[in-house]
C-alpha cells in the first residue's frame, strides 16, 4: 500500500515540479513579464504548492516505512541524507515559487527543484556524471513542459501575440533539444552501463519512455514546421495548434507516470531472473546478494552475498565501496558467548572454483556513514575490487528485517 501511494505521490510530484521550476524558467528565457501572460502566476502559485504538500507526504511516508518512530535518529537520518536534501530543496522550492510567483527571486526556487533531481532516484546512485546529466535532462523537459503551459494560457492572447509567442518558443526549444536529447541518452546509457537488455523490466521502462519523448518530439516538429507558419492566417492551424500542445502535455504526464513506477519498483540493475539468484556472471558470480533493512541502526548496514570464482587460479576480495555510505569495510565478526565481535578483515581470499560467503553471523561488508537508510526495496549498488578479476559491480536487494537474525555487534 505504501508503495503504490508513494508512486503516486511521485508522479504527482514530478507534474508539480516539472511544471513549477518549467513555468518560471520558460518565461524568463522567452522574455515575458511576471503579467504579460493571464494566469501564469495562478499557475505557478498553484503548482508551487502542490509540489510542497508532496514533499510533506513523501517524508511522511519515508518515515512510515522505516518504522513510524519519529526520533532524533530518524530526524538526523532524513536531514542528512540525500532524500531529505532533496526533499528540503522542492519544499522550499515549491513555497518561494508560490509566495513569489512574479518575481524575479522565484526563478532561485526554480533552480532549487531542478538540483532535487540530481540528488535522489536511480541516476544519482551512479555517480557525479549520470546526476549532471539527469540535471541537465530534467532542465531541458521542465523548460519544455512550463513553455506548452504558457502556450496554453497564451490561447487567450490576440493572434498577433500568440504567433508571436509560439514563434519565440519553437525558435528557443531546438536548443532545448540539443541538450535534452543527447542528456537523456547518455543518463540511461549510464543507469544500463552500456548493456541495455531489454528482457529487464526495467530497461522496456526506458523504452517506452524513448518513444513518448519521440511522440512529443514529431509533435513539436508539426507545431513548428507546419503550424507555425499558417497560425496568422489559418484559424485550423490555431485549432490544430491547441489540440497538439494540450496532446504533449498528456504525454508529458505519462513519462511521469512510466518514471514514477520505475523509481518505485523496478531497478536498472535487476537481473533477468526475478529471484536475483545469480546477478553477475564472469571471471566472479555474485550469487544472491542482499541487505538488511535496519531501521533501528540508521547509520550502518551489512551486506551479504555469494562469490563464486570462475577462475583457474585464487583471487582475493581487497575492498568494497557504495556511492550509499560515506564507507563499505569488509568485517569478520567472532562469537563470545552470546555476543558477536566484529573485527576489519583485510581481504576476503576466494579460491580457484571455489567460493567465499558473506553471511549472517560470519564474514560481510559493513557500510558506515549511511546517506539514506537501507529501506525494503532499496537497490543498493556497489563495486567490489578483486585482486584479479578487478572490478565487480554489485547491486544489493534490501530485504525485510526480519529476515535478518538478532544480535548484539561490537566493536
């Protein structure tokens, strides 16, 4: 139930903020003043608002899946992790936008939901790269989404001043083109790690993305190539002209919809198989590897997996590391009576066609300094770095607690 509200809130929300940050950015680059437009400051007001209720039932429902207690831990944990950064950045967003709608200080509040997308989602998790380039993607469609809003209110324009309008806005979106385009491409090139496969669910996601984006971009061609040069002296084209814009916006509204159910339940690194029993297969095999969800231990985790090694000859495990935590150790933990010690373990041997086991109880990864808490569902990626096979990109499935046996750890 909570993840269904959750990619609904998040469709709602990227509709918010895509038109918000959009609004304000297109009437800043085509030149229009806060009142030249009727209903551009109704729209962004509006939008501004429900942008910041969305952020407020995101947190809420973040909170309800770690548990429900809202302690010092868990306020701790929300502020300081990327979720509650961005979370932070389209609230205060979304209300300088509604308070500010005419001036010039709401366009700070439009750059402030634009970083939001840099910080959380599937693309971030893959380093500084894929979060400039969705950066730069979300910019272009916001820019994109906000000019056909304008568009629509500009229908109550004269049709000098609306050709005029829709002359300044196809001249100003080829640009705009150039840069979502070859942006969107290189994020999900980045997210698949040049390996699209579509048997992964995820991977048709992105796909079907692709071909609404090519829907709004052979509508956006129409508009400019052959509607735009008839709107002063054909009334069809006008016609034609609403029916296309008011048709991108719907399409704009179902990539939300298609990324808000792939940023809820699917994962660009699940594997073929939906048991995630074997996901990386080569000179290593990771078989089965997971995590706990810890709610009560918001600044740490464990990881654990299977490693089989192909190789005719030993390999060693030297180190681990996860765009998630500030640090990934590889631990062996020892019982003493009923408590279980845990000491650095220098490297992990793994001999020739044989294997090495992160397990419960016994040796695996322990990730410090946690930017967000493991939650069920989670996909956390990390990179494991062999002696010989060099580097393994590993992505762990956080599973329930109560999967996990109890324990006391220490130090």
């Amino acid at each position: 139930m909570l993840g269904l509200l959750s990619a609904i809130l998040k469709g709602l929300g990227y509709a918010a903020a895509f038109s918000a940050a959009g609004t304000v950015l297109a009437r800043t680059t085509l030149r229009a003043g806060p009142h030249s437009i009727p209903g551009a400051n109704g729209l962004i007001r509006t939008a501004g608002i429900g942008l910041a209720i969305s952020a407020v039932l995101m947190a809420a429902i973040y909170v309800a899946r770690l548990g429900g207690d809202l302690d010092a831990a868990m306020i701790q944990a929300m502020v300081l992790s990327p979720l509650g950064a961005a979370l932070g950045l389209q609230l205060g967003g979304g209300l300088l936008i509604a308070a500010v709608p005419a001036r010039s200080s709401a366009m700070l509040g439009a750059i402030a939901i634009i970083l939001a997308f840099g910080l959380i989602g599937h693309a971030p998790t893959r380093g500084l790269l894929s979060a400039a380039t969705v950066t730069m993607h979300v910019t272009a469609a916001a820019w994109w989404l906000g000019g056909l809003w304008l568009l629509v209110l500009a229908d109550r324009l004269p049709d000098g001043r609306l050709a005029a309008w829709l002359g300044a806005f196809s001249r100003q979106a080829i640009w705009l083109v150039v840069l979502l385009v070859p942006a969107g491409t290189v994020t999900a090139a980045l997210l698949l790690e040049f390996h699209p496969d579509l048997a992964r669910t995820y991977d048709r996601g992105l796909l079907a993305k692709a071909v609404l984006t090519l829907g709004l971009l052979a509508l956006a061609a129409i508009n400019r190539l052959v509607l735009t040069p008839r709107i002063a002296w054909d009334a069809a084209a006008i016609r034609k002209l609403r029916w296309t814009v008011r048709t991108e916006i719907c399409l704009f509204a179902c990539i939300f919809a298609v990324t808000a159910w792939l940023t809820t339940w699917q994962s660009p690194h699940a594997a073929v198989h939906g048991d995630h029993d074997v996901q990386v297969v080569g000179p290593v095999t990771i078989v089965n590897p997971w995590a706990p969800a810890m709610p009560g231990r918001l600044g740490t985790s464990a990881g654990y997996m299977v490693i089989l090694n192909n190789q005719a000859s030993d390999d060693r495990l030297l180190s681990a590391s996860s765009h998630w935590a500030e640090h990934v150790s590889l631990h062996v933990s020892t019982r003493d009576g009923d408590i279980s010690r845990m000491s650095d373990l220098d490297a992990l041997p793994v001999p020739a066609h044989g294997q090495a086991e992160f397990a419960q109880g016994h040796n695996h990864l322990m990730f410090t300094g946690l930017y967000a808490p493991f939650v069920v569902g989670d996909v956390v990626p990390v990179t494991l770095q062999f002696e010989r096979a060099g580097q393994v990109q590993v992505m762990l499935h956080v599973k329930p607690l109560a999967d996990v046996g109890t324990g006391t750890h220490t130090h």
